[in-house]
C-alpha cells in the first residue's frame, strides 16, 4: 500500500515505489512527473542505463529510435546500445551482431496474439496456414531481444531483458539465427519480442530479410511483438516483411495518457503511436490472419477505463476490426505491490473498448486474475 506524494491518498492501488496515484499523473503532471522521473533515475542506476533520455544541448542525436537521444562525447544512449565517442554515434555491438536468445515454443504458443493468428487458429489457410486450425506438430520460433526503448516500471520480462544488456549477451549474428531457423522444418513462425524488437531493429530487420529470402515457398510468418517505438525509416520495410509472410505487428499500446506514459515507461509513446497509425493502408491489404494487432496491459490504479477507451479509440480509427487483448497485469518489477486485477476491473475495460467501435475484444491473462 502506498501513500499519494501529490494528494495524500493512501490506497492499495497507490505504488509505493512509484509514490503517486494514477489520477494524479493526468490531473496534476507539473507535481507528479517530477516525482516518477526521480524514481526511475533511482530504478535505471541499479541496471547501469541512463537515468532518462539523454538531451545534452551540444550532443549528437541519435537516430535509431524515436528516442532521439542527444548524447555528448562518452555518453551512453537509453537503451545501453548506442553512445558517442569522439562525436560519433557509434553502436557498442559489431554490425550484424544481436544481443538476442530463442528456443523452440510448440504451438499453440502463449503468444498474445495466438487467438486471431495463422498459427493458433489456422487463419490464412492454406496460403499462411500449414493447418486448418492450430497449428500443432509445429512451432514458433520466439527471438527474446535483450534491450529495450521504454523502461516500464511493471515490466513482465525485466530480469531478462535487464540483465542481457548489462552483460551484452548472449550474442548471436544475423545469418547464423536466420539459418538456425531455417534449418528446422518444424517452424511455422519466427516472433520477435523482448525486451523490444525496437531497440535492435536493424539486428530484426536484417535477420528477417535472411528468412525471407532462404525460406522458399515454405509458410514462415515473421511477426513481431513491439510498443511501436519504432524509427520510422524501419518500420515500412519490416512491416512489408511480416504483411507478406502472412505474419503480423502486435503492438503494445501502454497508455493514452502523455502523461502516464512518461510517468510509467519513461520515454513518449508519440511515434509509437503515429507508427500504428501509418500502417493503416497496409493493414487493409490482407484481411486474414489480420496484420495489425494491438494490447494493452491492464494495471490497477494506473491503467483503467478511461485509459482503455482512449486507446480503444485510436485503434477504431485504424481499423474497428484490429484484434485488441486486455491483459490483466501481474505485480513485479517495481509495481510489485500493486494487486492483481480483479475481473469487474477487466470486464469494465472490455466494455471501454467495444464502445469505442472495437469489435474483436479480449480479456488475456485470465489465469492472472483474481
């Protein structure tokens, strides 16, 4: 149970390392935002990454992420992987070298999209679909990318994800994880997810090129699960990827509150959301399995309704027919302390976002739901 720096409220929906209600963020973000930008500057120091991203009025910018960090000579980018040295924006990895794992997940997988995909349902068939239904015998390829562009403070993969940039491994090249994949007839579908494939998205893009162009005639979807913080000059190229291997782009919509998001994952989900927006026209291209597919996780006292319907809104407007899951939160990280979500919760965001014009809409997670 925590108690709120900004209007005193002491909840259980109040973070206790986080010290400020979820209302506060929106109402009262000249007090609040303050506060959160201490508590990550305090959460980022223990993993060895910049407190925030980096605006140093003479640095370089980099642009390999909407991120935009400008970086003075010696300074590390947020997301660990880029820094200046001698006034160059140079990367800490050889070129065509990933931090990245995989392993081998038999569908039907636990991927957040496995309800509308090709491989959990057989959508597509038999033009992306080895089967009619799920696909099973088969399996995806899930690609873990050990560095990130957010820092959300109720991250459900932080140890990996943390722990992989700070030892900048394991490491794999392009070509060897494309052929690894390639080599297994078993794989169906490679999905790409972290962490965040947007921090490493050239690693993504130049492996995904290697697939396309070794896997023949064979169905081998390139997906990829991301929060959209994407460079746009990547996003047309691995998007035409995915769209014409019958695979798709889930993204992980956090909150429609600036505020909030900042507050919570601490860097601007702007281009994120303006990416989502510009895939408009090519979502239309193919109708099944759908291409753009979106979440958001739900978290007591932060993420609610009014959050949901907002988000729910910018998705209609894309497509009212883009698959959407609701993803009940689990408490860790640093929103430990935080309750699981109780189904009334869940139910209200569901309804939140059918009348925004949604009309496929899904509670996931509901093992984590109290």
């Amino acid at each position: 149970m925590g108690t709120c720096a900004v209007c005193g409220k002491k909840s259980p929906l109040v973070s206790s390392f986080l010290s400020v209600c979820g209302p506060c963020f929106r109402e009262h973000p000249d007090e609040a935002l303050p506060i959160a930008k201490r508590a990550h500057e305090t959460a980022r120091k223990r993993i060895g990454l910049p407190a925030s991203v980096p605006r140093s009025p003479a640095g370089r910018e980099c642009t390999m992420c909407p991120n935009r960090c400008r970086l003075q000579d010696g300074e590390k980018g947020y997301c660990g992987l880029f820094s200046n040295q001698n006034g160059r924006i140079t990367r800490i990895l050889e070129e065509g070298v990933g931090i990245a794992s995989y392993y081998k997940d038999p569908h039907p997988t636990n991927c957040v999209a496995s309800w509308c995909c090709a491989g959990g349902t057989g959508a597509g068939y038999p033009a992306y679909s080895v089967s009619r239904g799920t696909e099973v015998g088969w399996a995806n390829a899930a690609v873990f990318l050990g560095s990130c562009t957010y820092h959300c403070l109720f991250c459900q993969n932080h140890d990996s994800w943390t722990q992989m940039i700070a030892s900048r491994s394991p490491r794999i090249t392009d070509r060897q994880l494309a052929q690894e994949i390639l080599d297994d007839p078993d794989y169906t579908c490679v999905c790409w997810f972290g962490g965040c494939p947007s921090s490493q998205i050239e690693f993504v893009l130049s492996a995904s090129r290697r697939i396309a162009e070794g896997k023949g005639d064979r169905i081998l979807r390139i997906c990829l699960e991301t929060n959209g913080n994407i460079e746009p000059r990547f996003l047309l190229p691995i998007s035409r990827l995915s769209l014409d291997s019958g695979g798709g782009l889930k993204f992980d919509l956090k909150f429609h509150s600036p505020h909030l998001q900042m507050a919570l994952c601490g860097a601007s989900n702007e281009q994120a959301i303006e990416n989502f927006r510009s895939l408009k026209t090519m979502n239309m291209e193919r109708r099944e399995p759908p291409f753009l597919r979106a979440s958001t996780p739900v978290v007591p006292g932060y993420v609610d309704a009014q959050e949901i319907k907002g988000l729910a809104e910018l998705v209609a407007e894309v497509d009212p027919a883009i698959p959407y899951s609701l993803l009940a939160f689990h408490p860790c990280y640093l929103m430990s302390d935080l309750p699981r979500c109780s189904m009334n919760l869940m139910e209200e965001c569901r309804q939140a976002a059918l009348s925004a014009g949604l009309e496929r809409v899904r509670i996931g997670n509901r093992f984590l739901i109290s």
